[in-house]
C-alpha cells in the first residue's frame, strides 16, 4: 500500500526535525524551507539524503533545487 | 626574559574524560584514584587483541542538542563540550572578536568518520553522505566549530604533532597572545580514536596493553608490569589570556601559563631517543622561556604512557633537566592516553594541581622499575608546598616530537 500524503508529511516531519531541531508540528505543506523553515541549502541535501532512505525515491541534484515547499517534496515523493 | 614581555595566565578550564563529563568530576575521580578504563562490546572487538579502553564517562552525543551532534565528529563533539564548560567557567570573557583566537588539536582528526564515510561510500554510493562528512573528518574541525562558535577572529589553528597536539597547541596559544595577535585563545587537545582500526594498528605497532583479564589495571606507568598503553578519548581545553586583559574584567587567575619549550629529536619515527637528548632540550627550554629554575618546579604531570620503553626514558631526562624532587605522576594510569587529547586534559590536571596543591596519585604502580630516582607519586596523593611553585605537563608524540608546558601559581 503506498504511503498516504499525511504518512509522508509525518514522516518528513520527523528527518527535519532530526536534521534542524524544528518541531516536527511547524513542517506543514504550506512552508517554504528557506522562507519559513530557515533551512540551508546543506541542510536540504541532508534532508534529502535521509528522505531518500525513508521513502526509497532518488531525489536527483537538479530536481532539489526545485522543491521550495513542503508541499513540494510531498508531491514529487508521491509521483 | 625580558621584563616587559606580555604574561600570559589561565582563566578557564573544560574536560570531558574517561573519568568524567566535566572538570569538577573529573578531578575527583583522580584524587579518588578512579580508573576510567573499561571492557569494550563493539561489534569489531574479535578481530582486534586489545579488549578495553576508556571510553569518555559522558556521551558528548547526549550532551549537545541533535541537530548539531549529527554533524559533528566525536572528536568535535568533546571538543566543543570542553570549550563550552572552559569559556563558562572563564566567565564569558567580553573580546572582540578580531583579539579572540582558537588552537585546537588532535592527533589523528575524525578518523571514525572517515571510516564510516568510506563504507557508505562503497555500499551505498556518493550521494548518500553526508554534506558534512569532509568539515566532521578534517583536523581542523575541532578548532573550526569552536572558532564559529565563539566568534573568534584572531586565527583558528590546529597544530599537529601526534600525542604532544594538544600540550603544542597550548603553546601556540601563547605564542600567539604574547606576540600580540590576540588577548584570549582557547586551547587544548581532543581525541576521538577508540576505533577497531586504530587498535588494530597501535597493537601492530607492539604499543598497546594486551591485560584483558584485568583492564583497569592495564595502564601502569613505572611498573615493572606495564605492557603498553591503554587507549582513551575526550578532550581538554583551557583558556588563555594576557594578564592585563584578565585583570582588566577581574577574572579569577588559576595560574600563569609562564612558558613553553619544543624540540624535536630527530632519531626514530616512533622510539623515543634513549639518552633523553629531545626531551631533557624541551625541558630545559621551557623553564628558562619561563624564567625559573629546576628547583621552582615542584611537580611534573609526565607523559609516561605505560609503554616499556618511554616511561623510564622520561623520569631520567626529567632527573636531569629539573632534578630528582618534583612530584611526578601519571594521570594516563586513570584516564588512558587520549593521544592528541592528553596535553589538553593533562594541562588542566597539572593546573588544578597548583591550584589545590595536591598532586595525584599515579594507580596500579605496584613495583617500581629500575633506574628511577624522581619522587613517584603513588600509593597516596601527595601536598604541594605553599608559595610562589611551578609545575610541568609533558608531552611527547610519534614523530620524535617533544613538548613542555611550565605553569606557575597564582
């Protein structure tokens, strides 16, 4: 069964706040990581690393650069 | 010396140790006569012939916050613990941030982390490590997080120099202050080694205790037993100041950092020189950069690691660069030998010593070796004489380097 939209927001919730210490309540899909989240661009490449081990999706260098928002990196693990 | 050189004096102290997660317990556990050294479980203990080692008493991991912990080698994780408790205990000195400086070392840099980065390399490809992994296995990384932590501007350094990194590093830290680059530098070593390679090595190298039936009674410098040293980690770090600037915010002095000799010996990469030629110049040279004579010194912390062939070496260089009656001791018969570390932990033992005026015990020194004439301090600690008294921290690392601190009370 593939994981639903909330089971990946949890989860991802869950990485940044390992990664950044931000509670895993404020990554809501609405957020910006740079904006909002205030999170680096390393950071981002730390996220991904670890997302891409959670959810077994290769998240390639030119597609990172894209995901602005939580919602964004929901949607692209879910395609 | 000239009469109007800068005086450099110790205002803070940190540590992390086999022994302790701070100074303060620390130093207890050594007036207690505590061995931090221990059985090890890890998965690689069967491949490697040495069993034990003293591991840090306080998990640096468990101390700082994740985020940060995650990024961080284990041997910037003690190092940033220890400089966070010195610059506390210093009581946050107001610098600015160009008069601040960083001399930071260890011997070997973040070797467990570039051991486990090259496994995820090779199972499970580049992109899965870390964007962190070069900053958390450079040398330079314990110097450089504490450096960013602190703000400091003057210069972040990391000298290295195997086993003396650390006591080198405090006296680059003086040089600095005294040549008029910076008011306040922290210093000291850290080491994060306890890891199968490094055993496996060190015990190639015949250097290492083999007494796994009885680990805590491996590291016994100056016995007739001793068979080798006893591995431990963590890190040391003090912060130095010119006088001026300390009296100027009123800080508590613990001692004078009052000089600093280096020599090299030139003889074999790994066996120390057998007539004592390197150490007894390092010896002689710090007590003259610090304007004394043998007879000032009333203790010497001693390298003597526990191996067969240093620790007699030393105490006989030490008999004829300062004389027969300091107080010596080896704290690495508690705490392990924390190699780039040990300078910096044994700084601040050979501090707080002065301070207190006690001088700990060496443990496990049940027969003592032929051809040793300096006062061992073992069996009991041992008082320090009141008074204007000065005390030595030796260092000496592969390489043939040679390194001594001379600290004098306040």
């Amino acid at each position: 069964m593939a994981a639903t939209e909330q089971d990946i927001l949890e989860g991802l919730g869950k990485i940044i706040n390992e990664i950044t210490g931000i509670p895993a309540s404020e990554v809501t899909p609405e957020k910006s990581f740079v904006d909002d989240l205030d999170i680096d661009s390393l950071s981002m490449v730390e996220i991904a690393v670890a997302a891409q081990d959670e959810f077994g999706v290769e998240i390639p260098d030119d597609q990172l650069k894209n995901l602005k928002t939580v919602k964004d990196v929901l949607t692209f693990i879910q395609n | 010396m000239s009469a109007n050189r800068v005086r450099v004096v110790v205002t803070g102290l940190g540590a992390t140790t086999p022994v302790g997660g701070d100074v303060t317990s620390t130093w207890t556990a050594l007036l207690a006569g505590q061995s931090g050294v221990n059985t090890l479980t890890t998965d690689w203990i069967d491949s490697v012939p040495v069993k034990f080692a003293g591991t840090a008493a306080v998990d640096p991991a468990e101390v700082l916050p994740r985020p940060e912990a995650r990024r961080l080698d284990r041997s910037e994780q003690f190092a940033l613990v220890a400089a966070r408790e010195a610059w506390k205990d210093a009581g946050t000195p107001e610098v600015a941030p160009e008069r601040l400086g960083v001399v930071v070392s260890s011997g070997i840099g973040g070797i467990s982390t570039t051991l486990s980065a090259y496994d995820t390399w090779k199972e499970r490809g580049w992109n899965r490590l870390s964007p962190f992994t070069v900053p958390m296995l450079m040398p330079n990384g314990p110097a450089a997080w504490i450096g960013l932590d602190l703000g400091a501007q003057a210069g972040v350094h990391a000298t290295v120099s195997a086993c003396a990194s650390g006591a080198e590093a405090i006296g680059y830290a003086m040089d600095m202050i005294r040549a008029g680059r910076a008011d306040v530098v922290v210093a000291g070593g850290t080491e994060a080694a306890i890891h199968g390679l490094n055993i496996a090595a060190f015990a190639a190298a015949r250097a290492m205790s083999q007494r796994n039936d009885d680990p805590q009674a491996a590291s016994r410098p100056w016995d007739r037993d001793r068979d080798g040293f006893v591995l431990g980690e963590g890190a040391g770090i003090v912060v130095l100041e010119s006088e001026e600037h300390a009296r100027a915010r009123g800080a508590r002095v613990y001692a004078y950092c009052a000089g600093i000799g280096y020599s090299a010996d030139a003889h074999h990469i790994t066996q120390p020189e057998p007539e004592g030629r390197g150490q007894i110049m390092a010896m002689t040279q710090a007590l003259t950069d610090a304007d004394i004579t043998g007879l000032d010194v009333k203790h010497v912390n001693a390298h003597a690691t526990s191996t067969p062939s240093g620790d007699v070496g030393e105490v006989q260089a030490v008999a004829k660069a300062i004389g027969t009656h300091p107080l010596v001791t080896s704290t690495k018969s508690m705490t392990g030998h924390l190699l780039g570390g040990a300078g910096g932990i044994e700084s601040v033992f050979t501090i707080k010593a002065l301070q207190e005026r006690i001088v700990p015990r060496t443990i496990n020194l049940d027969n003592i070796d032929d051809g040793i004439e300096v006062d061992l301090v073992y069996g009991e600690n041992r008082a320090l004489p009141e008074g204007d008294i000065a005390a030595v921290n030796n260092s000496f690392g592969f390489g043939g380097h040679n390194v001594t601190v001379v600290f004098k009370g306040a």
